[in-house]
C-alpha cells in the first residue's frame, strides 16, 4: 500500500499538467482581483452598492441559478476588500474547483490510458488499494490547490489593492477547511466518472458542466417525473456537493457545518466504494 501512494505521489509531481493548472490558476487570481478592484472602484465613484445580497442556505430558488462561473464580491461600498471576500468570490463561483476537476479527470485516467496500469496492476493483491492511492493523491492536490489559492490571493491583494487585510480569520479558516473537504468530494464524485465511463473526452465535459450548474437541467428533469408520479417534491440540488460549495456562507453555524461534513463523507464513501467495485471487477491487467 505505501508503495503504491508513493507511486502516485511521485506520478502526481511528476505530471506537467499539475504546474501548467496551477500557472494558470494563480494568472487568473490576479486577473480577478485586478477586474474586481477596478468594478469596485466605479461602483464607489457612481455611488452605487456593490454587492449581492447573500442568500442563506436553503432559500435559494431555481431563478437564483446562474448558469456558468459568477464571481460576487460581499463587500459594501467604502469598506477595504478582504482576503477573505476575495476567496469568498473565487471559491464560492467554483473557479477553483473547475481548475480541481480538470485535474481530476487527467490524473485518474493516466494510467489507464497509457496502459501502465498493466505493468503493476496484476501484481497487486488488493486493487482496492490503487484507488485509496489515488484518492489520497487528490486529497493532497485538494489542499495544496487551496493553499496555493490562499497565498496567491494574499498576494495579489498587496500588490493589486494596494493593502492587505485578511478579514475574520477565524471564519476564514473554518471556510477554508470546509471548502477543502467539500473539494475533495467533489474530485472523488469526478475521478468515479472517469474510471467509469474510461473516456477522457465525456469525462472532462461532464466535469465542467458540473461546476458550471448545467446538470441542474437534468435534476430538474428528475424532479418533475417524481413530482408527476406523485412521490412529492423533490430538491436535488440541496444534497449536490457543487451547490453546498457554492452556497456556503462566509459565517455559518455549527449546524451547517455539520450537514456539509456528513453531506461530503457520504460522497466520498460511496464514490471510493464504487471505484474499488469496478477495479475489482474489471480486467485491468
């Protein structure tokens, strides 16, 4: 077991895409900050209130659904924009997990695709093992991604704003913490689709539609055919791992708290489960 997390570990450093998203990630934080300071400053000269108001959990409506990447300051006019507004803006819109999924998709099937899953995959005595590896590798990706993010938007305040103020740190590490585990169900949920389906090309997509709420087309759809069967209504987006990173707020209780963590294990259970299930059964060798 240890040599296999090793073995990924080193893949996962070794992979030219890992530096080519975070290169990427880290140009886009600065073009964030630079476009959100200069549409801060003409809301401030216009006498304007720029802001969203934000909605608390559970009264989001289908109308509130923005199809795509939206990134929403919560800062009022005449306050300093915060580290923690900035991060709010950027991980709430999923900005950072559509760079995670792409990831995700790539690092998944790399191995099989190569075809050097054969090389080593008949020798192992549990294959359960290769996806506790991989799941692993993504949980360590899942944090230095948003360590990165964390430092890069720190960054770009100081040297884009001109200051550097953080916010309530505490509620901006229990943010952070919980963004992290949320992120890492959400890499789990897309590494099953990858091994599942074994195409890169419908994998990816479906990643990105994920993070951009177009599959709230199909949840709608399911929605309506249980409402005409007569089985109630029926809110699929509320249990989705996508709308729980989204709508998580910049202070919330300890009671959304714990329903986000016990929304985000069970995902990530099931979606380790069914993996396993499928490297166990299928030829890999």
């Amino acid at each position: 077991m240890l040599n296999m997390i090793k073995m990924d570990m080193y893949r996962m450093f070794k992979a030219k895409s890992l530096y080519v998203i975070w290169c990427i990630l880290i140009c886009l934080l600065f073009l964030s900050t630079w476009l959100i300071k200069n549409e801060y400053q003409a809301a401030v000269e216009n006498h304007e209130e720029y802001r969203n108001e934000t909605v608390e959990e559970g009264e989001e409506s289908e109308d509130d659904i923005v199809f795509g990447i939206q990134t929403v300051v919560p800062t009022e006019v005449g306050e300093d924009i915060t580290v923690f507004d900035m991060l709010f803006a950027n991980i709430g819109g999923k900005d950072i997990a559509l760079f995670l999924v792409i990831f995700a998709v790539i690092f998944a099937t790399a191995d099989i695709g190569s075809g050097y899953i054969k090389n080593f995959g008949g020798q192992v005595k549990r294959r359960e093992g290769l996806i506790v590896s991989k799941a692993l590798a993504l949980l360590v990706f899942t944090g230095l991604t948003l360590l990165i993010t964390f430092l890069t938007q720190a960054i770009s305040n100081f040297i884009v704003l001109g200051y550097l103020k953080w916010g309530d740190t505490g509620s901006l590490f229990r943010y952070m913490g919980l963004q992290i585990l949320l992120h890492f169900a959400l890499a789990m949920i897309i590494m099953t689709i990858s091994i599942l389906a074994r195409n890169n090309v419908f994998s990816m997509i479906f990643a990105i539609c994920l993070c951009m709420n177009m599959m709230v087309i199909v949840y709608s759809g399911i929605e309506t055919l249980v409402k005409k069967i007569g089985l109630g209504n029926l809110n699929l987006m509320k249990y989705t791992i996508t709308d729980k990173i989204g709508s998580l707020s910049m202070n919330f209780s300890s009671g959304i708290m714990e329903r986000v963590m016990i929304i985000s294990l069970i995902y990530i259970v099931i979606t380790a489960v069914i993996s396993m299930y499928i490297y166990r059964k299928r030829d890999i060798c």
